[in-house]
C-alpha cells in the first residue's frame, strides 16, 4: 500500500486488481498548499501513474472526480464517487 494525505493504492493479490483512492487534491488548485512545489510536483506526477495504472478509481466526492477527469484526463467511466455517511 502507497499512501499520502489524500491518496491511498491499494492491491488485491488474489485478483492482481488495484484500487486507488482519492480524498482531495487540494495541492493542484491551490499554490500555497503546504506542501513546497518539489512534493507537489512529485504528488501531481505519481498521481498521473498511478491513475492510469489503476483498475479502480474511487474519489471522495463528485468534485474529486470532476478534477481527476479534468486534470488528468481519466474517463468518468472508469471512476466511481463513494457513498457520504
């Protein structure tokens, strides 16, 4: 398991499927994130491999996924918004 603030990759050993989860990303809209802009460009380029090595995408909410399809251009097919408590 891969794991940052916001985002967290997961692997099913038995199925060889994997599963990336997305809380926000904050670090891409706002510049004066507290991450300096090496981590952010570091976070933005691990994003970008890991979403396009994923076979699951699950955002934190619609605003998430909208950016994740924006940003990086992944079909909104491909994610899936979980369910608020």
């Amino acid at each position: 398991m891969v794991s940052f603030d916001s985002l967290r990759r997961y692997s099913d050993a038995s199925t060889g499927k994997t599963i990336l989860e997305v809380d926000e990303l904050d670090f891409l809209k706002n510049p004066k994130h507290r991450y300096g802009w090496i981590k952010r460009h570091f976070l933005s380029l691990w994003l970008k491999w890991a979403l396009s090595h994923s076979d699951t995408i699950i955002a934190a909410d619609s605003t998430t996924a909208f950016d994740i399809h924006r940003f990086y251009y992944i079909p909104s097919g491909r994610i899936t918004v979980r369910a608020s408590k």
